[in-house]
C-alpha cells in the first residue's frame, strides 16, 4: 500500500504542483514553461537538501496543536448543537 501511495504521489501530485507553478510563473514573469518546471524543482531540491526539512519539521510541530484545536472545535461543536434542544424544534401548543 506505501508503494502504491508513492507512486501515485510521483505520478499525479508532484506533477500536478510541478505544472500549476510553472504556469503561475509563465503567466506573471513570461519564462518557457519547461524551464519554469526545472527551476521550480531545482529551487525545491536544493531548499530540501539546504536544511528545508527541518523547517518544514519544525513548522510541522508548531502547527499541529493549533490544528488538532480546530479539528476538535469542527466535531464537537455540531455533535454539541444537535444534543441540545433547539428553541424552533418545540411543537407549538
């Protein structure tokens, strides 16, 4: 199944970033949009290899708690509101 998700990231999700940025940079800066591809992944790479994951790790760690909050607030407050009894749902008499 990892080799799966892997292939399927290589082969949909990379390219499918590669080309929106390279399009985004034809559009504003005018480059040939094979060279905006190779710039784009250079510019990835090296930032990867330049100490970019540990970054990105650390973006990672600072941002989880924030996102776990909004997860929770998105489950619990609609389960929350059907639980308690609405003002309009009353039959009225």
């Amino acid at each position: 199944m990892a080799v799966s998700m892997l292939l399927m990231y290589i082969v949909v999700a990379l390219p499918a970033s590669l080309y929106s940025g390279a399009v985004t940079l034809r559009v504003m800066f005018d480059l040939n949009l094979t060279h905006a591809v190779w710039l784009i992944g250079f510019t990835a790479g090296a930032y990867t290899i330049y100490g970019g994951l540990k970054a990105v790790v650390w973006s990672d760690l600072t941002s989880s708690p924030v996102q776990n909050r909004r997860m929770r607030v998105c489950i619990c407050v609609p389960q929350a509101r059907r639980r308690s009894p609405s003002k309009r749902s009353r039959p009225r008499s």
